[in-house]
C-alpha cells in the first residue's frame, strides 16, 4: 500500500550536478506543472533521437503523452528532469513491470527509458541521470531495470553498458534486450567515482582556465576593487580576452582607459563568449549580475563581494520556514541565506561560483597567465597548488612563497566557499600534471568522509598538505555552514595520517613541508646526516632529530672557518653515503663575512650547496641564521633547496617528509579484509531488523537515523557479537549473596564480582571488582564487602562472571558519526585512555595492516609486547577481533555503536568480559548514491 507521503513530491530528489564537461544541472522530479515546459524540450530534440526513444517516427507529443509523461506517483511511476536555465535538457523514466513487462504495483522491476536533446548529448547527462533513477528506484524497493534499444543507438547502450552494474544482455526481433540489477557494486561505486572525479576537476578547469574574463564593478576611477582587478590581469599577462563591465560607465563609452580593453554596462552587450566573470559590485547588485552572466552563458563565477543585502533582498534563500540555528548571530543567518541564493541562482545557469568573499584566482602556466585576484604580484610559476579560505591567510602565504623561492601552480582563494571548495580542488590537483604537491587551508570542514576518500587517493600519488582551523567549537567564521561532528579532533588528526594527509598545525609549518615535498625527493627513510660550521646549531638539529623520532648520525663540525667548497665537499660526501637518507646543512656566517651587504657569502654558499646536491636522490635542507639571502638563491633553475632559519622548524618539514614517505610505500601494497568462515551475517541482519522494528513498536521513532539509537540488553548484545564470532563471557545477576553463590557454581570457580551500576562500572579502585574468589567463602566474604563498601545490591547491580586468564585490559570501541562514518578505536582500559586520551583510531573498513598499526600507534602498545620483562600477550587475537568488529559495522549498517570493555589479552587467546551495543536506522550513504553537489556550503 502506497502512503501520502510517498505520493508527496519528493524533494529529497533533488540535486544538482556537475556534468563532463564541467558545467552544472538541476535534477529534480517531473511534476504537473512542466507540461509546457516538456512540449518545448521534445521541439528541440532531433527526428532521429525521437525515433531511437519511441522505435518509430514520433514527431509531437499528443496531449495523452503529455498528461502520461507529466503525472506520476513517484512510487510506480517516476520521471526525472536535468534542467538548465529553467528548461529540460534531458529526461528519464521508469514504470513499474511484472515478469511479463506489463504494468505492476509489487515487482521488483522496472522499465527504464531516457531522451537527451541533440544539444546536450556528449554531456554525460544521461549517465547522471541513470545514477539519481537508480538511486529513487531502489529507495521504491525496485531492485532491476529493463531496457530496450534499437542497435543503432549505441551512445545509450554505452550508457548502461558504462554504468557498471551487473548486468544481461540478449538480441530479438531487433532490438537490444538490457536487464541490469540495482545494487551498487564495486564496479559502479567505481565508475561512479571516476565520472565525479572527470566531472567536479572540470568544473574547476573551467574556472582557471578562460580564454576570456569579465570585471563586473571595474570603477571609473583607479583604486577600486574591480579596477585592481583589471590591472592584475593585464600586468600577469593574461592571454585571453578582458572586459571591463560597470553600469555607471557613460552609453558612449567603450573602451577603459588607459587600459585600452572594452568598456561596456553590462555582460549582455559583450558580443563575443564569456567565459569567466569576476564579480565586484555591492552585494545587493551579486544576483542580478548573475542573472545577467546566466543569460550570456558565462562558465563561472569568481565572487569577491563580501557582506549581504539586509533583508527583505534575499531572493530564494532557503527553505521555506527553515529555522536558523540557534547559535548563529543574525547576521551570519542573513548572510547564509544569501549565499544560498547566490548558488541556487547560479547553479541554474550551469556555472558554478567560487566565493563570495574570495580573494580570487591565479594560474600561472605559460597559455594562461591569469591573475583575477586582489593579490597585487603573481608569485613565480612553480610546481604547488594552494588552497585558502582565508584572504588574509592566503597574502600571508604569497607573499612567503615569493620569499623563499618558491613557485605556484594555481591558487584559489574560495572566501566563504559557498560553493567550490576544497574537496573540488582536490579532485582537479588529483591528475593535474602542473602540480606536484597541495597546500590547503580549511577553515570548516563541511564532509570529511568525502574529504578523506578523496584526500587518500591524492596522497598515493603527491602529497597534500592541510591546515585545519577551527579545531574547537566556536571557531568558525561567521557566515560559514558546517555540520557538527561528534569526532574529536584528535580523532581527526589519526583519521588524516591514515589517509596520508599530512596535517600541520600552523601555516607556517604548512609552507616548511610543502617547500620541502615541492623541492626535494622524499627520504627513504629516518637516517639523517647534520653537517656545518656551528657545533651549536649542530647539535640543536640533532636534539630535533632524536625529539622527533628519527635517527640522526652525530653531527659533522665544518668548524667556522669553513669556506663554500668545504660545504660543497661534506654535503657531495654525505649524499653519496648509503648510510643515510637526508642531510641537514647547518650554517652560520664567518666572522670575516659578517658585513657584506652586497650578499656575496649568501651567494657563493647557496651556489656550493646546489651543486653537491644536483641530481640527489635524497633530500637536502639548509637551517640557517643571519643569512638574509640565503633562501632565494638556494632556488636555483636546476635545484632548490629549502632553507629554514630554525633547526626545529626544518625537522618538522623533515619529519613529516619522512611519515609520509613511509605511508606512501605501505599505501603500495595494501593490506587485505580477511574472509571469515564462521560469521553469520544474514541472522545478525535478521536479529536487528527485529529488535529496531520493537523498538519503533515500543517508543516510534527511538530508531531514527539522527538519534542516539537504541542499547541492545547485554544478552542480546553478546546473542549478535555471537553471529560474527565473538564471544562475550557471560556475566550472570547476583542480587544477593546466594544468588551469587549459585552462579558461581553454575560457572565453576574461580570467579570475579563486580558491580555493574554505571557509576561504579570498571572501577576496581572504588573496591568495585573483586577478582579471583576460588570458593564460596571467599565469594560470601567479598559480597559482603562490596554491599557493606559500595550499597544495597539493587543500587550497585553486583554480577558474577568466571575468572578469565590474566593479562593486559584493553578496550575496544566502535562507531558511527553521521560526517565522517564509522570509526574503529583502540587503547588500554582505564586511566591510559579514560585519564591520558591514549586511544587510536582508525577509518573503517580496516584491513589486516590497519588493524595492525592500530594496535601498536597507542602510547602504551609496549605493555602488550614484554614491557620490563613482562610476558608478551597474543595480539594476533586482539588484531582478528578488530577485524571481526570492523566486518559487523561494514556488514550491518543499523549498528551505530560497539563497546567492549574489557577486552583482557592473555599470552594466549582473550577474553570479552563486557559489551554494550547500540543500533538505529541507517540515514542514506551519499557516498554510495548518485552524484550531486552538496547543497549549499557543505561541500568540503
């Protein structure tokens, strides 16, 4: 039976997407209302196309066919539409079908059906299409699709053929026969992936790389903000076409002078294609200047207006009666709004908007030379993107760069990223063949789960560089919309290392790595070679070293006679020594070059150093002090070597280098997720349907997606660890002292008593566990002190459980945030991870190596392997029940959350001694859906 609420319009359909070529659709149901809107879209497409849809001439549609494609019940029968400014550029359908293929209310079947204007095809939205009707299929509880397509038309049976779904094809009466089931596999996660990946890196080419820009607000007078602009552009060279746009300028202006480019009042009397705007009027001007770029066809838009129009101008802002949030100031709501209108307007244009608020853009390869920022001086062209939020942040970081040497691929300047952002970025630096490493400064963080899955496979291949603010609630600018996450941010930081981010914790250690990966090869590993001519800044690079972890020779004293050609000789011997795997130069000037304005010692020093370390396969850095010169001319043509002027600044840059070198080699051979034998995962997904559907039965709504979900009993916690091989010693009741005698005899002895209440659970140091109780005396005994110590057994919920083998107390946690996905965590019980923090996580699904180098990342793994003579205990089994815990969460998405504790690992084997568990409706995988841009200031 159909309910209201699934024949209600479902705009939870809606999405908008990034297509091939860069350009942006809406997507959303067909309602009643487009009937006019699809006779007009069905005028443009071609006989031919008409025919491949229909299987014969089919040259209007009738009023019958318009009432048929227009009405739906969005359960049996759905059309979807992708629309550009307003109008269909394509459609798809699917109808509900028996065996037999005829009309049917309860099979898992559906005919499926697309038409793409002529105009459109090539696009890729068809293939977006397949994916968001796959998408509301499945959500109908329709499980296949069917089509039929004439041979000849074979652009759509690449479509389906492409989508990588499993699938069957037959030949008949001419016509292809495809029948494709709906479950995402990882062919199709993949495929889908890869076309977002082409798709969102193209929607950013398509902003760094225009063949013409138009400043909308270049003001009459110099000074301005669009003026600025203006003179960037031409002062970088840039090699397409600028115009200068203001409605003030006079009707019998056209030209801007003394810039000598056109002049005109609006985008809509340029005669040739725009393909970027660059935005620069009051904020109460932003929405009709897009309208106007929308209708000339503009690409993009780079939106340096801050601010916002002060209501009532907020043109379709929000949804209607959503309400702010209660912490926000009204002006951050009011400037949100606005922001959602500025994306919603544009993305109906198919251009996509980077800002407001943003600095804007550079991109310094040789065809563009494009500078459509306030930056005033391009940096030199080198091999680094950068990423900032942050305006001020981002001069700060140019400004740097230009100092030390440095050289840009591209910058972007994203402001309030209401749209672009640093996910997009990273999709485009991902196989951009101009940048070698990626430098980002985040100010939210609006999916890291994307961010995470995007980050690790950018990391395989160069390396990705994050600053991340707002690390405490509170710190995030005003204006920006970022979804809460209950993971801490130290969780973060594990999370990052095990996607082979390397996350710095300022700027300016940001821009020591980034020089460094941009500069040198990656070290093969910790061994380090410290040389120069000051014994002292010698050996505070050495202290450095060991602080850091790695493994640095004593350091070799040029003494302060040294001249250049004895650096050049060390550094020449020290990289050629197979012994070591990076070298630290030291250097302070000679007493005898003390003053040389001129910068002649600075010279003659960088010039040695370059030549000894041309052609090195090892990493080489320079710390230095009171050499002013010295970090630019070590950027030579041929070689640069980063310079630092602190020994603990260049071993940070270093020792990241090294992390991430190590991360990069063990990324090559991934480990495995183990297949195990005796899981049961079919019951287990029984067991919880169950339970939820009891749970809603008993309290409606206790399951919800966004709620804390429901605590499964202990028994029944330990009956659904049990489906997947993990046995939770059982803990029986003891309300009183024969109850207590009776279960240890139903358990044998020896046993353990423990109090249960949440306030006294685990707390052996309040006298509420006794342990190793061999007898009934001693049993009566220790009940009788932990009633007398602790309260009356109704209050303290004393239990007895068999005594397990001795060993280390471990706990073992798992769960579930709604941003980032399910997380595996690890530590030892008590004050290690209660008091100190000390717990690991890591990002699920694991495989044997995560599982592995979780176990060991903690502070004190070493008492899991012999500390202080102590007997190893058997991580094996610690590690295969990280993985069995790791396969339940990836199995069974109702399950939110996992406790064990404690886990107690014995020399041999181990026991669970307790476990709680959580379950609740799994809210929707986006990640595992169709393909769509966040809605708004979430994209990160």
């Amino acid at each position: 039976m159909q309910t209201s609420q699934e024949r209600a319009y479902p705009v939870h359909w809606e999405a908008d997407v990034v297509l091939r070529d860069g350009g942006t659709a809406h997507v959303r149901p067909i309602t009643p209302d487009d009937a006019e809107r699809l006779v007009h879209f069905y005028s443009e497409v071609s006989d031919e196309s008409k025919y491949y849809r229909f299987f014969a001439p089919y040259p209007r549609l009738s009023d019958r066919d318009v009432h048929r494609f227009t009405h739906h019940d969005y359960v049996d029968r759905v059309g979807l539409a992708a629309l550009v400014n307003g109008e269909f550029i394509a459609t798809v359908r699917y109808d509900r079908t028996d065996g037999a293929g005829r009309s049917a209310s309860d099979g898992a079947q559906a005919e499926v059906a697309f038409l793409v204007q002529d105009a459109h095809q090539g696009r890729g939205v068809a293939s977006a299409l397949l994916e968001h009707i796959a998408a509301v299929a499945r959500e109908r509880g329709i499980r296949r699709f069917v089509a039929e397509v004439l041979p000849a038309n074979r652009k759509m049976i690449k479509v389906f053929t492409d989508a990588g779904y499993t699938q069957r094809r037959s030949f008949a009466d001419g016509v292809v026969h495809l029948e494709f089931d709906l479950e995402p596999t990882e062919a199709s996660v993949e495929v889908m992936r890869a076309r977002e990946q082409r798709a969102e890196a193209r929607s950013v080419q398509r902003l760094l790389t225009p063949r013409s820009v138009a400043v909308i607000g270049a003001g009459r007078s110099p000074g301005s903000v669009g003026r600025s602009v203006v003179g960037h552009l031409l002062e970088a060279g840039f090699t397409g076409r600028v115009h200068a746009v203001n409605r003030s300028y006079p009707a019998d202006q056209h030209v801007l002078e003394p810039e000598g480019i056109p002049a005109h009042r609006s985008v809509s009397e340029i005669e040739q294609p725009v393909d970027l705007a660059v935005v620069a009027v009051p904020a109460d001007q932003v929405v009709p200047v897009i309208d106007d770029c929308g209708a000339h066809g503009v690409q993009g838009l780079v939106v340096l207006t801050s601010g916002h129009p002060h209501p009532p101008a907020l043109p379709g802002a929000g949804a209607p009666g959503a309400p702010a949030p209660a912490h926000a100031p009204a002006a951050a709501v009011d400037s949100r709004e606005w922001q959602r209108s500025l994306v919603r307007r544009a993305r109906s244009y198919g251009m996509r908007i980077i800002g407001p608020n943003a600095l804007g853009v550079i991109n310094l390869a040789e065809e563009v030379r494009l500078n459509a920022s306030l930056v005033p001086h391009a940096p030199a062209a080198g091999r680094i993107g950068l990423f900032t939020q942050s305006g001020a942040i981002g001069l700060a970081l140019l400004d740097e760069v230009h100092h030390r040497g440095g050289g840009l691929s591209s910058f972007v300047s994203a402001g309030d990223r209401a749209d672009v952002s640093g996910n997009d970025l990273i999709q485009y630096w991902h196989d951009d063949p101009a940048t070698d490493v990626v430098l980002m400064y985040l100010e939210s963080f609006g999916n890291p789960r994307k961010f995470t899955r995007l980050a690790r496979r950018t990391a395989a291949a160069k390396p990705l560089v994050v600053v991340k603010s707002g690390r405490h609630p509170g710190a995030v600018p005003a204006g920006h919309s970022v979804p809460h996450t209950r993971i801490p941010d130290s969780t973060v930081d594990a999370l990052f290392r095990q996607a082979g981010v390397i996350r710095a914790q300022t700027v300016t250690d940001m821009l020591d790595t980034g020089l460094l990966l941009a500069f040198q090869p990656l070290p093969a590993g910790p061994r380090v070679a410290v040389l120069g001519n000051s014994e002292s800044l010698g050996l505070l690079t050495y202290d450095a070293c060991l602080t850091a972890g790695l493994s640095p020779r004593h350091p070799l004293d040029l003494t302060t006679e040294a001249v250049p050609e004895d650096f050049r000789r060390a550094l020449a011997a020290a990289v050629a020594d197979p012994g070591c795997d990076a070298v630290v130069v030291t250097a302070i000037p000679r007493v005898d070059t003390a003053q040389d304005p001129d910068g002649r010692g600075d010279r003659e020093l960088a010039d040695a150093l370059r030549e000894a370390a041309l052609g090195s396969d090892k990493p080489v850095l320079v710390v230095h002090f009171a050499f002013d010169q010295l970090p630019g001319r070590l950027a030579g043509p041929a070689t640069r070597i980063p310079a630092y002027p602190s020994a603990e600044r260049a071993v940070r840059a270093l020792t990241e280098a090294v992390h991430y070198a190590d991360w990069r080699r063990r990324a090559a051979t991934p480990g495995r997720v183990p297949q195990f034998e005796d899981i049961r995962p079919a019951e287990a997904a029984r067991d919880v349907a169950a339970w939820l559907d009891a749970a809603d039965a008993e309290r409606p709504g206790a399951a919800a997606p966004d709620g804390p979900g429901v605590p499964l009993a202990e028994d029944t916690a330990a009956r659904l660890l049990a489906h997947y091989g993990i046995t939770v010693h059982p803990a029986l009741p003891a309300p009183g002292a024969e109850a207590a005698l009776a279960a240890a005899e139903r358990l044998g002895y020896p046993v353990a008593l423990k109090a249960t209440a949440p306030h006294l659970r685990h707390r052996a140091d309040l006298g509420g566990v006794h342990l190793d109780l061999a007898g009934p005396a001693e049993l009566r005994r220790a009940y009788g002190e932990l009633t007398s110590r602790l309260g009356k057994p109704d209050e303290i919920c004393p239990v007895v459980q068999r005594l397990a083998p001795r060993g280390v107390d471990t706990v073992v946690r798992a769960t579930v945030d709604p941003r980032l996905g399910a997380v595996l965590g690890f530590g030892l019980a008590g004050a290690p991870s209660e008091l100190l923090g000390d717990l690991a996580h890591r990002l699920l699904p694991a495989t044997d190596r995560d599982v592995a180098e979780l176990v060991r990342s903690i502070r004190a793994a070493p008492m899991l392997f012999g500390y202080r003579g102590a007997q190893p205990v058997d991580t094996a089994a610690l590690e295969e029940l990280l993985l069995r815990v790791a396969v339940l969460l990836d199995d069974i998405p109702e399950v939110v959350g996992v406790g064990l504790e404690p886990v107690v690992v014995a020399p041999q084997g181990l026991s669970v001694l307790g476990a709680s568990v959580r379950i609740a409706r799994p809210p929707a995988r986006t990640d595992l859906g169709p393909r769509a841009l966040a809605p708004w200031s979430t994209a990160e």
